[in-house]
C-alpha cells in the first residue's frame, strides 16, 4: 500500500478540492443511508405492531445518543401518540414519504461523490501520459537502442490504461468505502454492540483471504503486461519488415512466433482473469455467512429473555449490516486492483526515472550564432560500460564556412561521430567547443538551433507537406514554404498533387517516393536556415537521377553554410574543403580529394572499389 499511496500522493495533489468534494459527499451519504435504514424500525412498528404497546417518554436529558434503546423508545412513544391523534395510515404515508425524500438526498449526494471523482481519473491519467511522451522525447538516443519500441509502446498505451482501470478507479473505492463502512460500523455498535463486536470477528478473515490472492495477483499481472509488451514489438518489428517477410517467404515462421507470444499471454491473463473474477463470489460467500451467523445470534437475542432489539430494529440493524456488504466487498475488489495497477505502475516508472546523460548546466552559457569554428579536442565515446570506443581520440577543427566530409567503412564511426556535436551523445572523453563555448556548458536549445539535419532515411511525419516542411519553425509563412521546397527543387512535384502543400504524406511520407522524401527533408532544412548543416549519407539510398536533383538541391543548401557531410558515394564530396577519412573510430587519413589520391592509401583504395 506504501507504493499505491505515493503514486496518489504524486498524481492527486492538484485535485485536492475535487478529493475534498468527495469525501464530504460520501460523508453526507453514509449518515442519510444510515437514517434512512434506521427509518425501518418504526415503519415496521407500525405495520405489525400497532398500538399493541403502551411506551412512557423518557426525559430526553436523561438520554444518551448512545443509548440506542431508550432513544428507539421516545420514537415510538412519539408515533403511538402521532398515530392515536391521526390515524397509523397517515403516519404511514408520511413516514414513507420522508423516507424516499431522504433516500433521494442520500442518491444525489452518492452521485456528487462519484462525479467528483471523474475529473480527478481521467486528469491523472491526461498528466501520467503527457510525462511519459514528455520523458521519451527527452532522453538521449542511446536509452532507445537499449529499449524495443514496442515495449515502450506498449508502456504508453496498455500500462497506463492498465493504471487507469486498477489505481485511479480504485481511489473512488478507497475515499468511499472506509467512510462508509465507519460510519454504518459505528452506528451497528450504537444499536447492538453485542452483535456488531461478533460481526467483526470475522472482517480479519475476510481481509486475509483477499490480500494473499491480491499478492499473487501483482506478479501475475506483471508477467502479462511484459508479454504484452513482446506482442506489441513483434507487431512492431512485422509492420516494419513487411516487405522482408514477403519476400523471404517468412510469413509462417513470423506468425508461429506471434502465435507463441499471444499463447504466453494468454494464458497469463486466464491466470489473471480467473483470480480477479474470483473477488465477487468470494466476497459473497463470506458476507452471505456473516449474514447468516448474525441472523442465528440476533435470532436467540431476540428470542431470550434478555433481548437488547425487538424484531422491527432487528430487521433495521439487518438492512444497515447488508449495505456494508457491499462496502467490504468494493474493498476486497481494489485489493485486486491495487497490485495489477502497481505492476503496470512499476513499468512506467522504467521509463520516467530512466537517467538522461545529457544534463543542461546549471548555468549555461548562451549561444546566440555561429561565428569562428567547430573544435573536437581528444573526443572519444563509447556506448556503455565495458565496450570498446566507437570513436578514438579525435582531434579536429571546423571553421566557419567551410565543407567537411566524413568518409569510411560502415562501422568507422562516422555517424557517431556527427552525432556528438548537436550534443545526441556526450563524449566519454575530451571536449567539443563551439566559438570557444563547451557544449556542455551551452543550452541544449541555443545548441540545436545553429544546426539542420539531413539523414539519409528522411523523417517525415504523418501530415501535410506544409506541416512537413515548416516543421520546427514557429510561424512559417506559405511564400517562405514555397521559397524553401523552390529552393530544394520540391516545388514542381508538389504542385502535381492534387492538393498541392496540403497534400498529406501519409505514415512516415510513403505516398512520396525516396528522392521526393529527400527533398522534403531539404526543404525543411533550407526553411530552419542554420548555420551549420549536418548531412548523414543525404543521397545514399538514391537512384542516379533522384540522386543529381537531390544533390543539386543540396549545393544549394550547402553554399553558404558550414556543412559536415557523411559521404557514401565519394564522388559527392569531391569538392569538400576538407575530407576525413576514417577507420575503426580513427582519422586515418585526411586532406582534399586531389591529395589523399595522391597518397595512394586508404581513401584511394576506397574510391578505387567505387570506381569499378
């Protein structure tokens, strides 16, 4: 219970009034049930036993409001002399008529506690959301080559549904059914404490027996959330490698491994189900012996000679023990609930307290332009502990203005390498500086706006080719879209959609083909206008024509900026100020295209086998 309390005490707090609300609602609510079970007692008084005894009227100062007998007595001494005066038909009618006006308070006042509840679960589940999208797009890439997508996926999506229906659901559970069940034990003990003190024996029983199987229950649940969590990356891993899939003729295989996941899942979720399905009749069999128990013991109360209620409070004291059945019952459900909730609960604090490597500095400094040179001093990184070093003492300087390329076999730690400046990573040696400023010391925002990215997967978005393009510039207009997607060579093939800039791209851009993607992705670029422009392999996955337009827009974009490419094709690069060759997270040679042919090494063998 410690665990479900902090996640209230973590979620809940803003909605103090609305908890406040309630609790009072279900105060309200549990005394106008109370009085109206206790209601019973006259009106059955009536019915059976009217005018068949003879009641004298205790001083009400010598009447305690713990004293429940002498109370019921001055009532009935009241009705005798109310039903003498009018008729028992009359008081009757009046009796059962404030009884259903009391029964109508205490209905809404049930209803005010439970809407007051409302706002409070789905704004719970509205900010556990937002802080999970929030987390993910604020951890460093290297947590999401440790994580499957679809687990985390799944994580957003099922756990926290899963939180929903089990923890938050169960608030409105916790709130109402102590007050409840106080309130209608405290006024079972006023009318017989004889009985009520009998009652209880059993509660310990009852609550031991629901908390061993909602122990259970958490592992259970735990175990069901990660399969759900492999489903979801296998219908991940499928959606993505739909074309390998087909093309292999792996249909089968692919579909006995889901078949294997889903079989694991189901019968953990049966495991589940069954023992959440066994709360209700459980909680009924053990209120129906209460029940029964009570009825035997009142019964030889009653029938004694020393009987402490006569039949029609007896029969009132039945109704008011009946309704905190259900009660007890609410709780042996969120006994359930609870463990399920924090196994799911567990799984998304995965996520929230995952560590971000790339911490702001406590007083960064700001980076207001681009102005002298890009320096890596010593730079090298590994991915985790106990690997090697993807990148090996690098050392090199980037002036303003000029074109670097980065060239090697797959492997070399090209794209690590240009990934460590917009700061994806940070070195686990040396520095890197911009205009003498360590990025470390700079703000992560200041940082990433002196750059423009172009990948050789161009990431587009499910929305418009306007949206696509404006993306990540507040306010663009359409005439600087038009002059950006110009400018890319994009504008003619956009203005062939029907729809023109509104054109939606559809998932990841797949009504567009790859030079279009790439083009797209330009025009973003051109449209940011940043100083620094950071190409990985921009035409790599490109056939011979889509890779000249695609090349020209990039000469564009590339003109009067400072640009490090990552080249597969080196006859791309062949004017670059500078090009880096590297090898195995080392700059093994370095110079222009005219020198390192000259030196007959490795860039020379390089371009050799692309020459062939």
């Amino acid at each position: 219970m410690k665990e479900f309390w902090k996640v209230i005490k973590r979620y809940v707090a803003p909605y103090k009034g609305y908890l406040g609300g309630s609790i009072l609602m279900n105060i309200l609510s549990a005394l106008l049930n109370i009085f109206s079970f206790s209601m019973l007692a006259p009106i059955l008084k009536i019915l059976f036993e009217s005018g068949s005894t003879e009641y004298k009227l205790i001083p009400w100062s010598e009447v305690s409001v713990f004293d429940f007998n002498s109370v019921l007595n001055n009532i009935y001494y009241y009705m005798t002399e109310w039903i003498t005066q009018y008729g028992a038909s009359r008081i009757l009618f009046i009796l059962c008529a404030f009884f259903c006006v009391v029964t109508l308070f205490k209905s809404a006042c049930c209803f005010g506690a439970e809407a007051m509840m409302i706002p409070i679960r789905t704004g719970v589940v509205k900010t556990m959301r937002m802080q999970i999208y929030q987390k993910v797009i604020s951890l460093p890439l290297g947590f999401f080559s440790q994580e499957r997508k679809g687990d985390i996926m799944a994580r957003i999506s099922g756990d926290v549904q899963e939180v929903e229906f089990s923890i938050t659901s169960t608030l409105d559970m916790l709130l109402k059914n102590p007050i409840l069940i106080i309130f209608y034990f405290g006024w079972l003990l006023v009318m017989s404490w004889q009985m009520t003190l009998f009652v209880i024996v059993f509660a310990p029983l009852f609550l031991l027996i629901m908390s061993a199987i909602g122990r259970r229950l958490k592992a259970d649940s735990a175990e069901a959330q990660q399969f759900w969590s492999d489903t979801m990356s296998q219908v991940e891993e499928t959606l993505g490698g739909l074309r390998i899939i087909k093309a292999f003729r792996a249909e089968k295989k692919m579909s006995g491994r889901f078949e294997k996941t889903t079989e694991n899942m189901r019968r953990k979720n049966t495991q589940v189900g069954v023992r959440q399905a066994s709360a209700h009749p459980v909680s009924e069999l053990l209120g129906t012996i209460m029940i029964a128990v009570v009825l035997w013991f009142g019964g030889r109360l009653i029938l004694g000679d020393s009987a402490v209620l006569d039949a029609p409070a007896f029969i009132a004291y039945l109704a008011i023990l009946y309704s905190v059945i259900q009660p007890i019952k609410d709780l042996s459900k969120a006994a359930y609930g609870i463990p399920k909730g924090l196994a799911s609960m567990e799984r998304i604090d995965v996520i929230l307290n995952a560590e971000n490597n790339v911490r702001e500095s406590e007083n960064p400094q700001r980076l207001d332009g681009f102005n002298d040179r890009i320096s890596f001093e010593h730079v090298s990184f590994r991915y985790g502990d106990g690997s090697r070093d993807v990148v090996k003492d690098i050392t090199i300087d980037i002036p303003k203005g000029r074109t670097i390329a980065i060239v090697g076999a797959s492997g070399a730690g090209k794209s690590t390498l240009v990934d460590l400046i917009p700061r994806f990573y940070d070195p686990t040696a040396g520095r890197i500086t911009i205009d003498g400023v360590d990025i470390k010391d700079a703000r992560v925002h200041d940082l990433r706006a002196l750059m423009g990215n172009v990948n050789q997967d161009p990431i587009l978005f499910n929305d418009t080719l306007f949206n696509n393009i404006a993306f990540g510039v507040e306010n663009a207009t359409r005439e600087e879209v038009i002059a950006a997607a110009r400018i890319a060579n994009a504008h003619d093939f956009i203005m062939e959609k029907e729809e023109g800039y509104d054109t939606s791209i559809g998932d990841r851009g797949v009504k567009l083909s790859g030079g279009q993607r790439q083009r797209i992705s330009i025009a973003r670029a051109i449209l940011k206008n940043p100083p620094i422009l950071i190409l990985d392999e921009a035409t790599a996955s490109l056939d011979t024509e889509s890779e000249r337009i695609v090349q020209d827009a990039l000469d564009h974009l590339m003109s009067s900026r400072t640009t490090i490419a990552i080249a597969h094709r080196l006859s791309t690069i062949k004017n670059a100020d500078e090009i880096l060759v590297m090898n195995e997270g080392e700059i093994v040679e370095r110079g222009r295209h005219d020198e390192l042919i000259e030196k007959n090494g490795y860039y020379k063998k390089l371009y050799d086998m692309q020459a062939l």
